[in-house]
C-alpha cells in the first residue's frame, strides 16, 4: 500500500472527516430546487394570499406594506400614489393574481403579482427580479395600466430585488424598491416567537434559510461548528489534500486531476476506461469518489484557511488579509489601500525541505508601486528594519523574520510572538 493511500485512510477515518461527512447531506428538498424569479413569485403568491394554508392570514401582506413606507426615498415624495391609508385597512379579502396579462398596445406583458381588493379598492402592483434589470419600459407601463383602470383606488407599486440593483432610466419614481430582508425579518420573527406549529415553522425556516435568506449553522445545533471542523480538517491534512490536489489521472492522453473529476465524469469517461489506470490510481479514484460530498468541502482549502480565522480572532479588525495556497498575506488595516499593492504586507508563506516536509516562514515585502504620497510610509520602515531602499528601486523584500515547524498561534507561541513584534514594529508609523 503506498503512503499516499495510507494518508488518505487516515484522512477518512478522522473523527472529524467522518462529522463532516455526516453534515455533508441535503437536509431540505428545497436545497434541490433552483428558485427562480418565476418560482420565487409563486412562493411570494402564496405568502400574500391572507387565504392560504400558511394560517398567517395578512402577516406578510402586512410585513410588505410596512417595509414599503418605511423606505419610501426622499426624493420620492409627491410621486407616490394615493396609498398611504393601504396600512390602515383590512386586506383579508385580498385576492393574488399571478402573471396577470395585458395587451392593449398589440405587445402582451405580465405583471408578476397583481393584488387586488374589489371591495377596500386597494390595488398592489409587484414586480420580481432576482439578478436581472427592468427593461422595455416594463415599470410604467404596468403603473400607467393600473392607474388608467383603476381610477381613484389606493394604488402601491412595489419593485421587489433581492439584489438590490440600480435600474437607472428604467426605474419608475411610483415604486418602492425593497430587497428581501423585510421578508427574512418577517419569516424570522414568527418563527422566534412560536407562533406557529412545528410543521409550519419547518416550512418557514426552510423558505427562509433555502430561497430568500441564508441558511445559518448556529440555528442548527447538527450543522454547527461546520466551517470550524472543515478547516481543522484542511490544516490537520494538508500534505495530504495537496498530495491529492496534485495527483493527475491519465486516460488515453488526457489528464484528469484526482479531485476535479466529479461524479458525472467518472461514471462517464473514468470508470469505463479503468482497467487502463494502475491499481494506486484506481484505489484513490475508489475513496475519493465514496466521499465525494466531504472532498467537495476540502477542494482548495488548507492549513492557511483555518490560520487567517485565528489572525482575525487574535488581532480583530487591527489586520487585512488575504488568502492564497501556498501563503498567507497581512496588513495592519491603518496601513491598508486598495489597489493591487499593499505599501507593508506580511507573508506567512509555505516552504519545503529537503526532504519534503513543510516549513513556515515570515517574510515582509515593503513596496513603492502604491501612489507615490505613501512612500515616506515605506521608506521609514525600510529604515526601520536596517534595509533602506536604493535609488529607483521599487521593492525591498525581507525574508525569514521568523522559521516555524507549524501554524500555532497559540498565546506565547514563536509564530504569535514573532507577528507581534514585527506587527508593533510597523505600527509606530502611519499613512501619509
């Protein structure tokens, strides 16, 4: 058995693997879905109708309204519509049409949701966008339509985009553009009061945490410390993912990487053509593909991921970072410009022995390719660490500020110490 199958046997059989590949499971069909502006316009039909089986009555009728006035813009004032009694009345007679079709002008166009109360005479026009603009003047011909039909009624023209996109010319001043956060509160709110029964709540958190919100770990005492066990995984086998990264499968002249071959391409180019491949290949092919959905997690993580949650806990928002894979790069967030170059960046980068075993070592990289008012910055600290920059010269690299075995940074650890030395080292100076 070679040691890189005997690595991987480990791998699966670490009492974490295994949790994550008990978490690594489709917990709600709803996550099977692609929810898109039409599905999510019938959800939102559903929601709205005081009738349906969510028991709700107007709650999220009244949830829309509320959030609807209260974001009214400044500049809108006086171009909203004669609406402002709609939070008064009772909508529960409120029928929701879906699509509601119109064609007067020979060209048909839908309205995603059309709410109407014959009765309160209330009419509320909803548009849904999920990503996309609005377009071929869609908005106020659909507020042009209404207020034509429906004279001296309570008129609401709400743009609803979850991603809350500019839609420039094509945006109607009679709207009120609302992302989703009004129905997460909402759906949140009746669930953290108990207010509803089991199965109900189930429903609302799965239309919260699937298809208008985000699904949350710390709501779920199962998934929770998912993130945290994942990069403990990634730092714990990180020779062993690389080894794996790096491994390739040749097949009649093509190249395969182990972990970029998916379930659909193995069944459908590898596994038929497997008596071409030798029998380590075949083994690692055999485990990883059995653990597909926990190798999907690990895919591109390693020990540095798991590091930069420790520098953020260790220094808050005293430091920027960012990721690489074979390094890590820091900044105290004073010293911190956008753009491709930082003026002081700390590396924690990756190297190898001899004998291929891991070695870590601090680097600090001083620049002059930022805006040129900041090179007094990196010319005191250049000066600061005995290595002043020379005439013209761009770049002043400082290598080896510390070797470390590992990743501990724990209190009083070589490599929490040595970052801290250096960290207050550049901390006497400031941007100009």
């Amino acid at each position: 058995m070679s040691k890189l199958i005997t690595n991987l046997l480990s791998l699966i059989t670490d009492k974490d693997f295994q949790a994550l590949e008990n978490r690594c499971v489709v917990s709600s069909t709803l996550e099977l879905i692609k929810f898109d502006e039409n599905r999510k316009s019938d959800l939102l039909a559903w929601l709205f109708n005081p009738k349906e089986g969510h028991l709700q009555n107007e709650y999220f009728l009244k949830a829309l309204i509320n959030a609807a006035f209260s974001s009214i813009e400044n500049t809108q004032e006086g171009t909203i519509p004669n609406s402002a009694d709609i939070a008064l009345k009772s909508l529960s007679n409120i029928q929701v049409v879906r699509e509601l079709a119109i064609d007067e002008t020979g060209t048909k166009k839908f309205i995603d949701l059309f709410l109407i109360d014959p009765f309160q005479k209330v009419v509320i026009t909803i548009e849904r966008k999920d990503g996309s603009y609005a377009h071929s003047n869609q908005l106020r011909f659909y507020a042009d339509w209404v207020e034509s039909n429906y004279k001296g009624w309570s008129h609401l023209f709400i743009l609803s985009d979850s991603e809350s996109k500019d839609h420039n010319d094509e945006f109607d001043p009679r709207y009120i553009q609302l992302d989703d956060s009004w129905l997460c509160d909402a759906l949140l709110d009746l669930i953290d009061r108990g207010r509803v029964s089991k199965y109900l709540e189930t429903q609302f958190r799965d239309i919260h945490d699937f298809i208008f919100g985000e699904w949350e770990e710390t709501r779920d005492k199962y998934y929770s410390r998912f993130d945290e066990i994942t990069k403990r995984v990634a730092k714990v086998h990180c020779e062993t993912l690389r080894l794996l990264e790096e491994y390739k499968i040749t097949i009649n002249s093509s190249n395969y990487h182990l972990l970029d071959i998916t379930p659909n391409l193995y069944f459908t180019k590898i596994l038929p053509q497997i008596a071409l491949i030798d029998n380590e290949a075949q083994q690692l092919l055999a485990v990883t593909q059995q653990h597909y959905s926990v190798f999907e997690q690990l895919h591109g993580l390693n020990e540095f991921d798991e590091l930069e949650d420790k520098l953020s806990k260790l220094f808050g928002n005293e430091i920027l970072t960012e990721l690489h894979a074979d390094n890590i790069y820091f900044t105290l967030g004073k010293h911190f410009l956008k753009g491709k170059y930082w003026p002081i960046s700390f590396e924690i980068k990756r190297n190898r022995t001899e004998l291929d075993e891991a070695k870590y070592v601090l680097n600090l990289c001083i620049s002059k390719y930022s805006d040129e008012a900041h090179h007094a910055l990196a010319d005191h600290i250049a000066e600061a660490f005995n290595k002043p920059f020379r005439k013209n010269q761009k770049e002043v690299k400082l290598t080896n500020l510390g070797e470390f075995s590992d990743l501990d940074l724990s209190v009083n650890s070589e490599l929490s110490v040595c970052i801290k030395k250096n960290l207050e080292k550049v901390s006497e100076f400031n941007l100009a």
